[in-house]
C-alpha cells in the first residue's frame, strides 16, 4: 500500500498489500464479482478500492460510477449482502454525446 498510500486521507479497510493494481482496460467486457471493496476519502475526491472472486491478487481503484453504486449500496445498509453474495458486473465504455471524453459504464451480469 505504500506507493498508494499518500493519496488517501482516510485507508482503506481492505488489505491489497503485495496484490496487483487491476487496470480499467482489463477489465471491460468481462463479467466480474465484487467480492470486498472499501470506500475511502483521497486527496482527488471519494474512491472505492474493490477486489473481485476472478481476480483474488488483484485490487482495483474504482471509477466513478463504481463507487457512486457502491457508496449507494452502504447508504442503504445493503453491504452486508454484497459481501456475502458478490455482486457480478460486467463493465463497459461510452462516449460522450459531443465524443469528448469516454466514461465507464456497469450491467448487472
């Protein structure tokens, strides 16, 4: 966590010590279980790190989207269901209307 660890100002309650940084673009088109995530405050706004069944040495800083749906699923006190079910997705990628920027979108798989 050491290389990441400057950016939050509050730490993640999940261990990702030692696993691998997922990246965005491995990710997409691929149905994946969030098994474990925890949301944090960063030095860039609110961000959830997430780890997913498929990928048991892997971690994944979250998009925005992601962790708006995951702060959502807190809010309703809903977690606790997620961490004993999982929740499949399958993440996707869009542009914009005007085709300036592309943005991450999620299915339930």
């Amino acid at each position: 966590m050491s290389n990441f660890s400057q950016f939050f100002n509050t730490q993640p309650t999940i261990d990702i010590e030692g696993k691998t940084h997922l990246k965005t673009p491995d990710l997409l088109g691929k149905k994946i279980t969030i098994n474990e995530y925890s949301l944090c405050k960063a030095s860039h706004g609110d961000t959830a790190i997430v780890t997913f069944k498929e990928y048991p040495d892997g971690f994944w800083f979250a998009s925005k989207t992601v962790t708006d749906l995951l702060t959502s699923i807190e809010n309703a006190g809903k977690n606790k269901d997620l961490a004993t079910e999982g929740m499949a997705i399958i993440l996707g990628e869009k542009e914009n209307k005007t085709g300036t920027s592309k943005y991450i979108t999620v299915e339930e798989a």
